[in-house]
C-alpha cells in the first residue's frame, strides 16, 4: 500500500486540474500558484499540460487542457477539498452543471490511501483510474503511486487502460525551447523588452549540469512570475585550486532539454563574451556567516559565489532568485547580501530533493562509484537518526554530534569534513538547541565532497 503521512504527518495528495474555458493556461497557472501559496501545503511536482477532446457532453466543443499536481499537505481530505472549492471560487469558477464548461476544475482525486465515501467527498476520485487525461499526467509525476482500492500502481494503470483502448487521445503539450542570450546586449535587449510589459523576472542561478533539485526551482519560479530566466556559468572564482573545476560536469544539450520541460523562456550562457573582463577589480564579501562551516573548509568560495551572483543580479535585475536549501549557507549569505546591499530581489530557498534511497541530488553526484554513492547514504541516515533524537527531546548538540559522528564512521570510504550544528539565522555554533538550528555536513568520499543537512527544531 502507498505509506500515508509523509514525513512530518503530512499526506501526499494528488490534484486533477482543467479548463476549457477562457486562458486555459492562465487558469491553470493561477490555481498551481494559489496552492503553492496555500498555507500547510507544500507543491512538490506539476505534471506537463495535456490537450483533449471533452468528454461527456457534447454540447461543449472546447478541447480542455489538464495536468495533475502533487501535494504534501498536513490538512484533512475535507479540508484539502475545501481549500480547492475556495481556490475555483476565487478564480470565477461557478458550478452549475456537472458537464458544463469549465474556466478551472480542481479534482482531489488521491489522498495517501485514503478511501472516503461521504457526502461531497469520494476519495478515490471515481475518474482517477478511468480517464486518460488524468491518468497520463498523474503517471508523468507519481508512476508508483497506488491506488488504494486496486494496490496497483498508476503506471500499471494506465497500462492496463491503454491496452483495453479504454483510453482517449491527448496531446501533450511541450513548451519550446529556451531563447539562449550569449551576449550582454542580448541579455540587455530581453530585460528591457520584458519590463517595458510590465513582467515579472524570476530567475535561477546555476553551474549547470541539472538535475531535479534545479527543475523544482525553475518549476517554482515559472509558478511565481510571468517570465524565467536560467543561468549556467561554472564561476571559477568560487573553485579553489585543488578543487574540481576543470572537471566540473557539462551537458549542455541535456541543460536545455531539461529547462525547456520546465517552462524556462531564457537561458543566460554569455558564452560569446567572458563574464570577468581582465579589468575586474569588484569582490562582494559577506563577514561573519562565511565563517563557519564551508566558509571555514572553502575558503574564498562564498567571495566567488556573492561576486558572481552580484554580477548576474546586474544582468538580470530579477523580482525573484531561486536557490536550494541543499546550499544553507550559501543561502542564508545570498539573502544577507541582497538586504545589506538593498537589491530589490527577493531570494526564495526551495526544500532539498532527494533520490528516492535520500541521497541529495547533486551535479557532483555522478563523480561516485556505485560503492561510495551507496556509502553516501550515510548523509541522510545520520540526518534522520539527528532529527530522532530531537523529537525525543534531545537537546546537546554534543550528544547529537556524536550520534551523526558514528554513523558516518561507519561508512566506508567516508572523511568527515565538518558535522556543523549552527543557529538557522546567525550560522553561529550551538551548545544546547534553543531554537531551530542547523545540521550541516560535508564529508568526502574520495574525490568527492558532498554537502547535506536539516533543520533541527527543539520540543517546546
Ligand atoms: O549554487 C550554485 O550552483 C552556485 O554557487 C551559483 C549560485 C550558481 C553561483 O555560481
């Protein structure tokens, strides 16, 4: 069966929604931001939008588009269900006829393996298992996910569906390629054009080589502005001479592939001209929260890191920049900087992606074997024996060190770098957890130096 809560006591909860009524894609987009916004509900992954023919009603030409969304929310099935009722209404949706057109309908079609028959409420949602433009797109994010009344899981499903030709056709609708800006004056020429409309700039910073951890950033930031904007530039200044970055990996074909999946409108790559001009003579440094952790064992790497972001800020001058809480303190440093500097972009930090064993998704993930990426499962393993010991109360960070410190050790191969327990705000070292504290870890496996950590929060 599909495991209910997730972690925390949340329930994984999946969302049909479509319209055939007006900017389909503006309504869908709409009601994806209003539950990404929506309060004890986190949207963890969207499906592609897929085109078909309506169904049931052959007074309604109009072709709907759908996707199916994933949702960890801690509120009950009743509650997920109004929380969609409130977000159609707020959108003009008004019911009248179960067929009729629609301008936006949000289905709550799974809620862990949950079965409901109530009034108003039928969970699992009846279409759930029977309609293609359901079925495709929940399969596209959740292919294991089970049904709980047949305990298969969807891709079976949908398998099933197709073979008995029980399945109506669709379209999937891709969006198009990224636009590549290589010059300053390209990149110029996009900004101006965009805030002469009056449109949003989000944008992620990257070195490239991506990976899901950057698509649930590039997928948030084209929830939250009207264009997006990605940058790939492996920044030498923040490598130190030991470190990897002649053999930093690339792929751009793939780089494009991906942000073009995502909805990406541009790709910043100034491959025509060098970012550091032989002039340059500009550093951005932030004091203090670059003294600890991989301020400490990097350093110089969050002067690259602030610098270059600077620069790209200049270029960009985007509402919103979107960064992993895989990086903490690079994050925590970014927002420090854009404050101290009076920047007008807000810095959004987005929850760590993990492969399904917990491994961190990383680009320098692909430097390890198979023997030290499965050793590498020492990361999350000490993470979660950490956030055990606070639910039952622990509160010495020496106690909780040394906890993480053993299970590291028995990893084979492993060379601790630093096990950090650091206050969440200042990044200062803890003695005692008072407040929510940071948990942070490097440790090498071999070549590679892997970062990971977690929030801590102590029992009130
Ligand atoms: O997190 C990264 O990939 C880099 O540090 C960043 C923010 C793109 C700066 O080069």
């Amino acid at each position: 069966m599909t495991p209910p809560p997730v972690a925390g006591g949340s329930y994984v909860a999946l969302i049909g929604l479509g319209s055939n009524q007006g900017d389909r894609p503006l309504f869908i987009r709409k009601a994806l931001t209003a539950l990404a916004h929506s309060t004890r509900c986190r949207l963890v992954a969207i499906s592609p939008l897929y085109q078909s023919d309506p169904v049931g009603n052959p007074n309604d030409p109009n072709p709907y588009l759908n996707a199916v969304c994933r949702l960890e929310t801690d509120l009950s099935a009743r509650q997920t269900l109004d929380r969609l009722l409130d977000i159609e209404k707020s959108l003009g949706r008004v019911r009248r006829e179960r067929w009729g057109p629609r301008t936006i309908d949000l289905d709550l079609l799974f809620v862990g393996d949950k079965i409901v028959e109530e009034s108003g409420l039928t969970l699992p949602h009846p279409l759930a298992t029977q309609r293609s433009f359901v079925l495709e797109p929940a399969t596209q994010i959740d292919p294991e996910f089970r049904d709980p009344i047949s305990d298969s899981p969807l891709h079976e499903i949908r398998n099933s569906l197709r073979t008995r030709g029980d399945w109506t056709p669709l379209q999937r609708l891709d969006f198009p390629m990224p636009q590549e800006l290589t010059s300053r004056q390209e990149i110029r020429q996009f900004i101006q054009t965009s805030r002469e409309k009056g449109q949003t700039v989000g944008f992620v910073p990257t070195m490239g080589y991506l990976h899901e951890g950057h698509a649930s950033l590039l997928r948030q930031a084209r929830l939250e502005n009207d264009l997006v904007i990605l940058s790939i530039y492996i920044n030498p200044l923040q490598f130190g001479p030991e470190e990897d970055f002649e053999q930093y990996p690339r792929d751009k074909k793939k780089d494009f592939e991906l942000a073009r999946e995502t909805g990406t409108d541009a790709i910043l790559t100034l491959s025509e001209e060098p970012m550091y001009s032989p002039e340059h003579a500009t550093y951005v440094e932030v004091k203090e929260l670059t003294d600890h952790l991989c301020g400490a064992s990097r350093p110089g790497h969050f002067r690259g890191v602030t610098t270059i972001v600077t620069k790209l800020f200049g270029l960009v001058s985007p509402d919103r920049a979107y960064f992993g809480q895989k990086d903490a303190q690079q994050a925590i440093i970014l927002r420090r900087m854009t404050i101290d500097l009076e920047m007008n972009t807000k810095i959004r930090i987005l929850p760590i992606v993990r492969e399904s064993d917990g491994l961190a998704l990383s680009s320098r993930n692909v430097y390890l074997d198979e023997k030290q990426r499965q050793e590498a499962l020492g990361l999350h393993r000490s993470l979660l024996r950490a956030q055990e010991l606070v639910a039952s109360g622990e509160r010495c960070t020496e106690t909780i060190d040394s906890a993480v410190r053993d299970i590291l050790n028995t990893c084979d191969g492993a060379q601790i770098d630093y096990i950090g327990l650091v206050d969440s705000q200042t990044l200062q070292p803890v003695e005692r957890l008072e407040r929510e504290t940071l948990l942070a870890l490097a440790v090498h496996f071999g070549r590679t130096r892997l970062i990971d950590n977690t929030l801590l929060t102590p029992l009130a």
